[in-house]
C-alpha cells in the first residue's frame, strides 16, 4: 500500500519540542511518510530542540533574521514554502500552535489545495492583541484547517462554538508527551552554575519572558519586580534564562544585569529546562509552554501576563495571573514566597492538558482521516 506523506512544518523553539515526538510517532508508522520541513524561523533555539530529539529536516527554509518583522516572516515562509510544496507534494500538512511559520504554513498548504492539520488548535482569550500576534495567528489557522487536534475539551468546545468546519480530535498537549522522556531524576546539567545551585536551602525560582506583547513598559515592569523581589528576599535565587531577541536581552540586561542573587543565562537546551524546572521552587513566565509544564512537575506559576488562553491550570488552583504592573507581580511572588499554606495549595502536579499519549491519538486522528482505520481515536480526558 502506498504510504500518505505527512508534512511537519515548524519554526520556533516552542513548536519543535512539541512537534518532535510527533515526527517520532509518523517516522515508526508504517502506512505514513515523515516529512519535515523547518522555516527556521528562529536558527540557534530551533537547532539545539532538533539536535535533542535527533530529527533530521529534508526542508530548511533558513529565513531567520536579526529583529525580524511579523511581515518578513510570514513572506519568506510563504515564499519557502511554495518551492517544498510543490516538490514534495504531501497529503497532508501539519502545523503546531500560533506562530508566524504556524500561520503561514497553514495558508500556503492551503494555496496549493492541501489538506491542514492543526496541532493545539482551538485555544482562545478572544483578545486580538495578546497574545500578539499569536491570538489571530491561531484564530486563521482554525479557519484554513481541515482537521483540529484540540489538547482539551475546552478548546474544541471553542471550536463549536465559532463553527469552524472540519473533523476535530481532544488529543491532550503533545508536549507533556515530550516532558515525559526528558525529566530523569538525578539529572546532571551541563551548565556547572546550575549544579551548584542548593535547591533545598534556596527558593530556586525560574524566570522567562519574552512575549511581543509585553516589549516596552510591560517588560520594565516585570524586570523590576524580579529585581525587588531578589533584593527582598535572601533565600531566593532566580535563574532566568533570557531569549536570544535582542530586544529582550536589552531589556533583561539594562536592569537585571549584576544584581545579587538573579543569574541571567543563555536560552538551555530543553532537556536542562525541563529538568530545572521540576527542581526549581516555582516559576515566574510569560510564556504559553511553561504553563503547561510546571503544573505537570507540581510547580506553581505566576504568569506575567494580563490574560491566557490557557485557563484550564488556573482553574485548578496551579497557576495565577500575575499581571505586568510591578506591584502586583511583587504582591503575589511575596505570598508564594512567604505562606507555606499559599504554596502548598499551588504546589500539586495536575495534568488537565495531557497525559502523554497525544502523539498517539493524533497518529490515529490521521489514520482515520485517509480511511486507514476504522475507529476515531478516543478523547483525551483528565
Ligand atoms: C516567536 C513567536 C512566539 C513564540 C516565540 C517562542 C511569532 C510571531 N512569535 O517569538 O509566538 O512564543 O517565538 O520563543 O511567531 N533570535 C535569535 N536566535 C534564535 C531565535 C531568535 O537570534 O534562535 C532573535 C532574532 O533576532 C529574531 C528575534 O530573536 O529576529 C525574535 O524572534 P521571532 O521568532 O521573530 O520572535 P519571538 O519573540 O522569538
Ligand atoms: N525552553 C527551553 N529553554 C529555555 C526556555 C524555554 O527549552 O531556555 C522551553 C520550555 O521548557 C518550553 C518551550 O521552550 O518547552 C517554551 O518556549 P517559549 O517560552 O519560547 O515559547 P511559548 O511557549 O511562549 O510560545
């Protein structure tokens, strides 16, 4: 029987590591064909996740450039992808979450008639402008797929409700299937400062922020309230790998840079990230995959943002919305800081975005798709 050629197209750090145990489902399928096609939209954070899970793209579209435009973006992906399409001609396209390369692979399989998959379709804030531009990234990507893997129940309810067409799948959250085989108790860091780090007598708290939306005073705001927390609190240590965006690292190294107890690192390898994570205290993180992670490692987390399409967390008591005004972030970071009670209530492992077996539904999802087998995969349920 002839094989169905499944593309994989991606871009960034946070879609590889979600998308590299998909590769790995399609390449051990028999009835599929793997194909990888990276826009490389980010090079460095994008390299070092295709290192770790060993995946050799045939397509690399090199578009990445220093302080990129949103319109370059999407242009030199469209462009890229017009050539690998109509070379390789797949059956299918997926795609992953709400980046530029997620929408603009989404519209150029779509250009050439090809069927779209959505790998964490359906999660909304229903806000146009935050996340930016990823909230309409993944509202159009919703509208050209064919086929939506929704990590839960809420997000394909979204779906219903805005009556998007095309065959929709409650899968869970690839990347708790990626978390799975990267934690390992006892891990070693490459990094000898993250080593000497004392988890036990120090509160470790782990920091991210790179989002578009929070460039500007957001992001003054949130530096700040890292800093008065490291000068108020002496047992604490804050580890805050900061994203190669020369914006960002401005920003972080204008105000965090040389102040006691705050370390400022290059981005980790996402095998040393996720192993800090489950040691650290808790986090601190504007970003959409750390969200996801620390609940499943039992870690709380302030999210220093306004609003998240991922509320299912919040719901269970894991996660609290931080804000970007100092005040506020420094008000709840003291609460977790300062009542055991407060932190024990936060500090328990939830998994409502999956269980690991994403990978395995969506391969079925496809399967049943091209009429390869004959049951539906059953629903992701908590
Ligand atoms: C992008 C995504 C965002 C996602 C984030 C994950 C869009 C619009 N945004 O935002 O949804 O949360 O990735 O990290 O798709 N850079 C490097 N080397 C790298 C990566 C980035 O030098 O390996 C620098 C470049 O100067 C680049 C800049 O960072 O121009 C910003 O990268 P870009 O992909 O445009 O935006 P992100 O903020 O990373
Ligand atoms: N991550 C990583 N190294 C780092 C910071 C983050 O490997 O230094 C991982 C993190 O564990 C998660 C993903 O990158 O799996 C999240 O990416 P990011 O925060 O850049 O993007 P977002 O999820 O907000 O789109």
């Amino acid at each position: 029987m002839e094989k169905k050629r499944i593309m994989t197209v991606f871009g960034t750090r946070p879609e590889a590591i979600k998308m590299a145990p998909l590769v790995g489902a399609l390449m051990e399928h028999p009835n599929l064909e793997s194909i990888c096609c990276v826009t490389a939209q980010h090079r460095e954070m994008l390299d070092g996740v295709l290192q770790l899970f060993q995946i050799q793209p045939q397509y690399d579209l090199n578009i990445m450039a220093q302080q990129q435009s949103l319109s370059q973006i999407t242009s030199r992906c469209l462009l890229g992808m017009d050539q690998v399409l109509q070379e390789a001609k797949p059956d299918l396209v997926l795609v992953h979450g709400d980046t530029s390369t997620t929408f603009a692979g989404a519209l150029s399989a779509f250009y050439h008639k090809i069927p779209v998959g959505h790998v964490e379709a359906g999660l909304r804030t229903y806000d146009k402008y935050s996340p930016f531009p990823e909230e309409m990234n993944r509202t159009m990507v919703g509208a050209l797929a064919d086929l939506h893997f929704c990590p839960t129940a809420a997000n394909r309810d979204n779906l219903l409700r805005e009556k998007i067409a095309g065959e929709m799948f409650i899968t869970g959250n690839t990347v708790i299937d990626a978390l799975k085989t990267t934690v390992v108790p006892g891990y070693q860091f490459t990094d000898e400062r993250l080593n000497q780090l004392n988890f036990k007598e120090h509160k470790v708290i782990l920091v991210t922020c790179h989002r578009r939306e929070n460039y500007g005073l957001p992001m003054q705001q949130i530096m700040l309230a890292l800093r008065e927390i490291a000068e108020r609190f002496e047992d604490v240590q804050l580890v805050y790998p900061v994203h190669l965006s020369p914006i960002v690292r401005e920003t972080a190294m204008k105000y965090l840079d040389g102040v006691p107890r705050i370390h400022l690192i290059d981005p980790l390898p996402a095998d040393e990230m996720h192993n800090l994570m489950a040691l650290c205290y808790f986090v601190m993180t504007d970003s959409g995959g750390l969200q996801e992670e620390a609940p499943a490692l039992g870690k709380p987390v302030l999210v220093l943002r306004r609003e998240t399409e991922r509320p299912e967390a919040i719901a269970a008591g894991t996660v609290r919305l931080a804000g970007v005004e100092q005040d506020e972030i420094v008000a709840l970071a003291t609460q977790l800081l300062s009542s055991e009670a407060e932190y024990e209530r936060m500090a328990r492992a939830v998994n409502p975005y999956g269980d690991g077996r994403a990978c395995d539904r969506i391969v079925k999802g496809i399967l049943w798709h091209f009429g390869l087998c004959t049951e539906k995969p059953l629903d992701f349920v908590p």
